[in-house]
C-alpha cells in the first residue's frame, strides 16, 4: 500500500525544497518507486528534482480541447484525455513525477486540479511512497486536492505570519473534515534558535513543531545553480534534519 506525504504552507515557506528533500531521503534509503506531484500551477518541483517537465496536466487538458474532433475511432472522450495524460508522467530510476501545470484559462485551475487528484488516486497504488507539492495558501484543501493523505507537513518559515498562517490552515482541515492521518508542523530556514515571537505565536495556538529545518546556504546554491536537490550531499544541515524526520515519522530510526 503506497504511503502519501503532502506539503502545504503559504508561500516562500519552501515546501518545494523540503519535498525535494524529503524524497531525496527517500529515494536513499531506497524506499522507492517514488511519484512527485507538482500540484502548484506555477510548477518547479521538476527543478528542484533536476527533471525537465516538458507536458503537464493543464497543457494536455488544453490541447485535448483542442484536439475533440480528431479522438481516434473506439476510443471515448474519457478513455482518450487518460490516455493522453499518461504522456505528462517524467520518469526516471525509482523515481516519476506528474505537474498540474496552469488551468485552461487565465487563473483557472480548478478543473486541473480535478484531473490531477483523480489521476493521483489511480497512480499511486503503483508506487510505494508519494509526495504531493502543493500551492501556497489554502485554496488546496477547499478543493480537497489534499485528502486521503497519511502525513501532512504544514510549512512555516521563521515568521509570525507563516505560523499563522499553519494556525489557519489546520483550523480549515477541521472545518472540512478532510482526510488526514497525521499533521505536522515544521519550521523551516530557522536559526539557532528561534526568535521570542515566533516561540509566543507557536504557544498561542498550541503548536509545537516536529522539526526545524535550518537555513541551509548549501540548498541557496543549489537553486541558485539549477542543481537537483537530490545530489545534496549528507553534510547539508537541512538534509541532516529532514532525515532525522523523516527517520522518526516513519520509524526507521
């Protein structure tokens, strides 16, 4: 049965480099095949992953409606977009990635986000491990992309808004009754350690991290070269901690 890990947060939190790296451990400790999901319509995921995304959901879903007239013979509507969104897997060793990409229309990304959660649920049964890189914000969990989920991390870079933000963000779970087996919350590019605020922010809502990710200039360099995030080498501060995480979640240590 496969496992599935989702990353939310609001923006600049960097749930796309801490969903790199937590498939970076796992595709280390050999727990593999993987599926990435870049469920932001902005997707970068593949870059961080050292991947070329070439086709993605949104731009087949715009093709297809494109293309309706020339659905070959024996084939219906439905049978044929699923056929084609198949072309948007990236595959590589032990690893596969699929991207939402942008909506059929400007700011649309509603009906991509349908395909791509029905399309996920089919997939992932092949895969031992998936982890589903979200959008900023909360407009994710409204539309249920994240549900069905084992572990929910819930990003907060070292800041008053991001922990409000993680406040509001389980507070929505609830209200929607979603499908989540566990909710962590992870501070990410902390220092040493963290500022009185942010401690009184965390207390306030009864917060209490899993882990902290310190700021890591190794990871900066990585994006700042184009270089997967995968390749990362074991002395990274940020990759020491997501392993010791990840470690602990799924009680490996």
């Amino acid at each position: 049965m496969s496992f599935s890990i989702a990353i939310a947060g609001k923006g600049g939190s960097g749930k796309t480099s801490t969903a790199s790296l937590i498939i970076r451990y796992l595709k280390r400790k050999g727990l593999v095949p993987i599926l990435a999901v870049d469920a932001d319509g902005n997707a970068n995921l593949g870059e961080s992953l050292g991947l070329t995304v070439e086709r993605t959901i949104g731009s087949i879903i715009a093709a297809f409606n494109d293309d309706k007239i020339s659905i070959p013979g024996g084939l219906t509507k439905g049978a044929y977009l699923e056929l084609k969104l198949h072309e948007a897997i990236i595959e590589s060793k032990g690893l596969d990635l699929i991207s939402m990409g942008r909506g059929e229309g400007t700011g649309c990304y509603c009906y991509p986000n349908t395909v791509l959660k029905k399309f996920i649920d089919e997939l992932k049964g092949n895969y031992a491990y998936m982890v589903l890189d979200n959008e900023a914000g909360m407009e994710h969990l409204s539309r249920r992309t994240t549900e069905n989920i084992d572990e929910l991390f819930i990003i907060s870079d070292h800041s008053v808004k991001g922990i409000r933000t993680v406040a509001r963000i389980i507070e929505l779970i609830s209200e929607l009754k979603l499908i989540v087996g566990r909710q962590s919350v992870i501070i990410n590019c902390a220092p040493q350690a963290l500022d009185s605020h942010v401690i009184q922010e965390l207390e306030q809502f009864n917060i209490e991290p899993i882990a902290t990710i310190p700021l890591d200039n190794a990871v900066y360099k990585y994006d700042l070269e184009k270089r997967s995030l995968l390749d990362l080498p074991d002395e990274s501060e940020a990759a020491k901690a997501v392993s010791s995480m990840m470690d602990m979640v799924l009680g490996k240590s």
